[in-house]
C-alpha cells in the first residue's frame, strides 16, 4: 500500500519538476555576470518579484558622496515597495558600477516624488547620464509626467569600460532623486542581429553604438506579462490601446507548451508567453477581402529620434506549412512583402523575430501595420505576436534633447563609450569659434552692426583670400514683397543671401504638403521664388549634430566647384538660428526614381548612357579639377539627380573629403557611407582613395542596368549584393541575362559588353587595380558610341540629350564650367549663372537619412 501512495504521487512529482523547469526557463536561462539591484533610500534589502535589492546603506559605497539624505513613505499608490523610498542629492552625484563582463547592459531607473516635508520631490529638476550617454536633460515629474504619479525607464547600454557611472545632475540649484536602480548584464544574443534600416532597404551597422531606451514592448493578442515571467525581467502589456482598429483583429493563442524554439531564437529573445499569443485578421471584418486592408498600431514617438523596431513571430495559425504570406509595413513603408514564415522556421509554432530601424522623420507618430500578400493566396491571414520599440541614441550620445554628457553636465568625462566625448569636443569647439568670431564682427565692424547679423555657421576654411571675414552687408529689395535681400560678404560664390521671410514666402511658411523628403540634415522643401523660379529649399535641423556637419561640408566643397554635372547652390538663409540652402528645383528628382519603386516610364538604354556619362564627368571633376582633389564618398543613385532634360548632377557632398596630397597616397579616416556602395578595401583599411568613389559607381551602373537595389536582404543569400551576383553572370559571359527586363532586345551587343567590362573593373577588390575615373569615363562614352552606331537609323531610339561629339579620349577636365572658385568675383555671372541654372540638391526625394 504505501508503494501503491508512492506511485499515487508521482505524476504530482513530475509536475512539480516540469513546474520547476518551467521557472527555470522563465529566469534561469541567463545568470547576469553584473547583478546590481539597489533600493535607494531603503534601510533593509527588498525583495520584488524573487529579485532582491540592496539596501541604500549596503550600496553606498559605491557612491560619489557621503551625504544621506533618504525620505520614505508608507502610504503610496504604486505598484511595488521600490517606490516607498528615495534618496536625494542636493549636488551632482555619482554611482560607479564595477563591470566585470563588458558589453550591453540594463539600466533600470525608478521615480517616484515621496511626500516629504522638506523636500519637494515634485518640482526637482535635474538630469540623469550613463557612461557617455544622456538619458534625461531637465528633467521633472511635475511637467514631464502625465497621468501617472511613477515613473519607471529601462534602457540598454553597451559599456566598453570596467566601470560606469550613473550621475544624478541637479539644474539651477534643484534637487535630483532616485527610487531604485538595476544595472544588469544583457545576453550577447539579445542583439546580435544586424537590423534592416528602411527607405533606402539597407542593413544597419553600428546600432551596440547607440544608447537604447524601451518605448513600447507588446505582448500583442495576450496578457501583460511581469518581470517574473520573463527571461530577463521585461514587462510586456497588452496591445489593445495600440490598435489603430479594434474590429481589424482577433486575439488568438495556444498552449505555451505547443511553441518550439529553435537554436537561433531562443527564450531569452522573448518567453513562450509572447509566442503562444498573436493578433490575426479578423475574419468577420467585411473589409479583409480589401487587398488594401491592414491591421494597425500606432504610437506616439519624438520626431527627433530614430527608433529601433523588433517584431517577434510564431505561426500559430495556420493549418499547414507554406500558407501563410503577408506584408508588414512601418511607417507605411513596406518593411516585408509577401512574407512567408515557413521560409524562416521550417516549422509551425516556432518564433522567429526580425529588426528593423526607422527614422521618425520629424512625425510625432510610428505605425506598424501587417495585412494581406501583393500574391494571390487560398489563405488570406497576417500576424504578429510581439513588438518592441525602443528609442535610438542621437548623434550626441542623447536620448533626451541635442545635448552631449558634457552640454548636460559641464566638465564631466566618462570612458564607457566612445562617442560622447568626440561629439561633445567637437560642438564645444564649434560653440567657441562661433563666440570667436562674433567677438571679431562687433569689435572690428561696428558697420555690420545691422537687423541681419552674418551667418554665425559660415565661418569655414573655404579657398580664397578673405573667407573667414565678414564684411557689412548691402540691403537690397525684393522686387515682390519689398522685403530686404541682402548681400553678405561672406564668399560670393554662396550666392544670393535671402531673408527667412523670403524663405518663408518661398514654402508657404515651411507647408508640409510642399515636403521633399526628410534626412539627417532636417528637411528640403519646394518653393517658388519672387519670380516663380522653383526652388528646393533644405532646411537644417539645429537639433541635429548631423545635420550641422553635413551642411558645413556641403558648404564648403560647394564654395569650391563649378561644373554642369555637379550641384551649384542659389543661396542660403541663416536668421532665427536657421540654417537653410537654397537649390534650383530637379524636375525629374534622383536617378533612382527612374530605375525601380517609383513606377516612372522606364529610361531607354541610350539615356541611361547619357546618365552615366554625365556623372562620370562630374566626379571625374571632383577627382581632377580641384588642386587636391575631392572624394565624394557617397555615390549612389539616390545622389545622381536629373533635371527637366535627364542631364545628370552629382550631389550631396555632406560626406565629402579632400583627396591626399600629391605626397600621400590615401586619406585615413572613419568609414562613412552607404552599405552596398562602399568599396571593401576602404572599409577594411580605413584608407580613403578616389578609387573609392570608383567602385561605389560601379555599384551605380549595375543597378542602371539591373534596375535593382544594390542591395535586397529580402532576396535569396546569393542575390543580396548586386556586385556580386552581377559580377557571377558577369565572368561567365551571361550578363544579359539579368537586365532591367524593359531593356531586352534593345541593347547594343558590344555596348553591353563594354559596359559590362567597365563595371567589372570599377568592382576589383584592389583599388590599385581599379581605373581613374577618367578612363571610365571614355570606357562608357565608347560604349555609348557603340550603341549609337547600331540604332543611328532607328528613330524610336532617338533621345533628347544627344551627344554630338564622342572624344577618343579623355584626359583632360572639361573645358566649361571648370574654373574652382576659389576668390569672391572670379568668373563672369554669365558663367555663375549657366551654373546656377541647372543646380540639383541632395535627397530630394523620400530621402530619409543614411
């Protein structure tokens, strides 16, 4: 009997043990090597959840100051014991963690404003940073809190140090306070993936580099899930407040027991919890027969920011494999068509999660939205089980406002990462020279005493002899609106100087349904001047550390060039703290628009020809015409615009470099460009030569003759770079058969083989073995020779930018417009204005940052 109790209890056993396991999945899975749980203000360890916190007297050595000023309260409505107490720092004040595994971690901060007596906990304003980063800039419960009286942030930090300081900085003698705090490892797994960044479709590189901050994390068709199950202590909540339309989707679920896991997504990624639940279309909306028919979420985010996207799925819906296909969108932007699951799991109810990075593009609102297939399919469905948002780092290291540790915190100095430091030095430094010089214009020019002071952010080392002076300027009038132009003294060669009321006139007051296109720099534009001259007005975002290098530098290789075939500015604007070019509006936008997205007429062959001819020309310029030469370091076709006649421009020079010294051989720098265009050896090196802007043109031709991205992460492993998959069908001699399909039977044989040839030379893996541009120019003005020989009795071929000379060869800059500017004056306007007639700008359209 008592052997048949023993066997009695033994599935009780054995479900005790699953039980068991089961916790052991839900927190065991990752034992943090960094652990830190403190409970400030506390006098006895706290235990939350099964996690236990320190208490403030056991955590105080490891802070800056000695002084304990604790406040605690009994009767608080909050959600857990970490808020009932607090403790405040009356100065700056620091915790310094020990890391012993370096790399991404949690940074956990609880906020609640105890009632005290002495201490109004209410109104303290201060800010919060982490290693180099900034994650609060004055901030206060009282204005930044609303509708909740706590405040819990987690954000993830990569600490490249064995220690890093968490400092609480009071503003104008407030006071600062904190209710709890982790700093905990993170699995190296959690981000390992290189996420997609969408409009361009390009991979994103550098994100370990960002501070991240959890905007929203979704446990969408479920229940909130609490840190306890979780693999690592997240909150997930429910997705119904995100719903755009409720009756667009049906919660469905299945045992958690059902979801399988597989080596590459494992339950640190996210628990089975999240898995087991989904969103599916509703079957019962009338609407979902409507191709156009989506499920919706939407969020509210900073538009200044850049967001880090993850969308977690687990096909729990369908009757068999291969069923399931569906679009995601972000932003409206098609982040996946035609997705098929099964492609990635080869199994049902496995997860799978994909990343993504989005720019907010200056809109308060990020929408995620999932529906039907662009295919014809028997099963219509589309899901989502999880998604997270999480807030991006800026370029100052910031996730709160444009502001460096060391504009948040003068003379602090950390060494968890390295990016604060630079970007701080370097806009402390700027902040100098602009003080400098607007010492220089009052002291030494009381003339220029005037309503419209010289712009404070053209002070550049441009060529020519008195380029950093600022002279007085000439009022004019507007022959429309009798406003004031004016004429600065600043280099001539920036042309006309206009007024922002002028600039304001010239949008419509900045209307966005005039908008361009948005980027790092801020956003361009359409316009139309007094004299109905359209105009591409970009308009710098002061926010923004990006923004402001690239218009210096665009600035400054524009006060240098002159050629048809590269961009020539009208004027520019700097009041009110603007930072505004002005730009001669392109007709037919980027070269891009006119190869595959845009469902524009497709080009002929001799166009695209002509096309390439003509930015060959203009970087053959930038490499030959200048006394040290010029390396574009950004060629693509998004940056080859095309005017009201399909003549090409080079533009964007926000990343251009001067070229080495006739006594060098390259220039070392930080890589910077755009995935699929960079030339493999200056990525590996960190040697920039001309032969770089080489290779990323071969990029262009091939995408001119394929019609494809240069790349498609979308598309099979081999077909993802269109170098080398082209450069495949290239060395056995088939390159014809992966042409745009509008172009078959239209091509020239021996124009496409030299073509081919061209492209393959620019693509070598050696630089040294790459041609100058100058030959590639003759290289594709022959085969553009070819091509016209055989279709000369052809007039359906006839193009409206014919070329009526072809020179043997090319060795010499053109002989028009290739004067470099390099003095206020030189030149006729005659000259200046043929310039200026045909200028293009960069990013003109959908452009949304690099």
């Amino acid at each position: 009997m008592e052997s048949m109790a023993r066997m009695d209890n033994l599935p009780i056993l054995f479900l005790m043990i699953a039980l068991g396991l089961c916790l052991v999945q839900t927190r065991g899975d990752f034992t943090p090597t960094d652990n830190y749980l403190i409970d400030c203000g506390a006098s006895n360890s706290t235990t939350v959840e099964g996690q236990t916190y320190k208490s403030d007297s056991e955590s105080s050595s490891m802070l800056s100051t000695s002084q304990a000023i604790l406040v605690a309260t009994q009767n608080a409505s909050v959600p857990s014991d970490l808020y009932l107490t607090a403790r405040v720092f009356l100065k700056q004040s620091s915790y310094s963690f020990k890391i012993n595994n370096q790399g991404i971690h949690w940074v956990r901060l609880y906020f609640y404003p105890v009632s005290d007596a002495t201490y109004d906990l209410k109104s303290a304003l201060f800010s919060v940073t982490a290693g180099n980063f900034v994650l609060l800039h004055n901030f206060s419960m009282k204005a930044d809190v609303k509708g909740s009286s706590y405040l819990f942030k987690e954000y993830m930090i990569n600490v490249t140090s064995n220690s890093l300081a968490l400092t609480f900085a009071p503003t104008n003698n407030s006071i600062a306070f904190i209710n709890a705090i982790e700093v905990v490892s993170v699995p190296d797994s959690l981000l390992s993936n290189v996420p997609v960044s969408l409009s361009p479709t390009l991979p994103y590189s550098g994100l370990t580099e960002h501070a991240l901050e959890t905007a929203y994390r979704l446990n969408v068709g479920g229940k909130k899930v609490t840190p306890k199950n979780d693999t690592l202590g997240r909150t997930w909540v429910p997705d119904q407040a995100y719903l755009a339309v409720k009756s667009t989707a049906n919660a469905t679920s299945v045992p958690t027991s059902s979801i399988k896991y597989s080596q590459s997504v494992t339950t640190l990624i996210a628990p089975n919890y999240i898995y087991a639940t989904a969103d599916q279309m509703a079957s019962t909306n009338a609407d979902v027969v409507n191709p156009t028919f989506n499920i919706t979420w939407d969020f509210t985010v900073d538009p200044d920011f850049s967001y880090f996207v993850r969308m977690h799925f687990c096909d729990i819906v369908s009757p068999a494999l291969n069923e399931l296909y569906f679009n995601v969108y972000v932003n409206t932007i098609a982040a996946l068509s035609d997705f098929d699951l099964s492609s990635k799991t080869s199994a049902l109810a496995t997860p799978y999660y994909t990343d993504f990075v989005v720019n907010s593009s200056g809109s308060s609102n990020l929408s995620v939205s999932i529906g039907p297939p662009n295919m014809d399919t028997s099963y219509v469905n589309a899901i989502l089980n999880g998604l997270e948002i999480l807030k991006m780092s800026n370029d100052a290291g910031s996730l709160d406002g444009p502001y460096s540790v060391n504009g948040v915190i003068p003379g602090e100095s950390k060494s968890s990462t390295k990016i604060g430091p630079i970007v701080g030095s370097v806009v402390g430094a700027a902040a100098a020279l602009g003080l400098m010089v607007a010492a220089y214009c009052f002291f030494w020019n009381p003339k220029s005493k005037t309503k419209h002071s010289p712009p404070a952010w053209l002070p550049l080392p441009l060529h020519g002899g008195n380029s950093h002076s600022m002279g007085s300027k000439v009022s004019t009038t507007s022959h429309k609106s009798g406003t004031g132009s004016y004429v600065s003294s600043a280099p001539s060669n920036l042309g006309r100087y206009f007024t922002f009321a002028e600039i304001q006139e010239a949008t419509n007051k900045f209307d966005e349904s005039l908008l361009l296109g948005v980027g790092g720099f801020g956003k361009v534009y359409q316009g139309q001047l007094e004299d109905g001259t359209k105009v591409a007005v970009k308009r710098g975002n002061p926010r923004s550390e990006q923004g402001l290098t690239e218009f210096q530098t665009e600035i400054e290789m524009l006060s240098k060039l002159r050629h048809r075939h590269l961009v020539s500015l009208i004027g520019y604007c700097e009041e009110h703290c603007e930072m505004i070019l002005v730009y001669e509006y392109m007709a037919n936008g980027p070269l891009r628009s006119h190869l595959y997205g845009a469902n524009l007429p497709p080009l002929s062959w001799k166009q695209r020809l002509e096309i390439c001819i003509g930015a060959a020309r203009g970087l053959h310029y930038l490499h030959t015409g200048a006394a040290q030469g010029i390396i574009h370091r950004d060629v693509k076709t998004t940056n080859i615009l095309l005017d009201e006649n399909f003549v090409a421009k080079v533009a964007d020079f926000g990343l251009s470099k001067t070229g080495p010294t006739l006594d060098q051989t390259h220039v070392s720098t930080a890589v910077k460009g755009s995935f699929g265009y960079l030339d493999p050896e200056y990525f590996r090196r960190q040697q920039l030569t001309e032969k770089s802007d080489v290779y990323s043109f071969g990029v262009v031709l091939l995408e001119v003759l394929c019609a494809r991205p240069a790349l498609n992460p979308v598309l099979p492993r081999e077909q993802v770079n269109i170098a080398e998959w082209a450069m495949n069908w290239q060395k056995k001699g088939m390159l014809d058969q992966i042409i745009d399909p509008h172009l078959a039977g239209t091509i020239n044989t021996g124009s496409l083989k030299k073509f081919g040839e061209t492209a393959e030379k620019c693509l070598e893996e050696q630089g040294i073995d790459r041609p100058a541009m100058g030959d590639v120019l003759w290289n594709l003005e022959y085969a553009y020779q070819l091509q016209e020989t055989a279709m000369k009795n052809d007039p359906e071929e006839n193009s409206t930018n014919h070329i009526a000379e072809i020179p043997l060869r090319y060795t010499q800059p053109e002989p028009f417009d290739t004067s470099v500017i390099d003095r206020a004056g030189h030149g006729s306007d005659d000259d200046l204005a043929d310039a200026t007639a045909s200028a293009v700008f960069s990013q003109l359209v959908n452009p949304r940052g690099r």
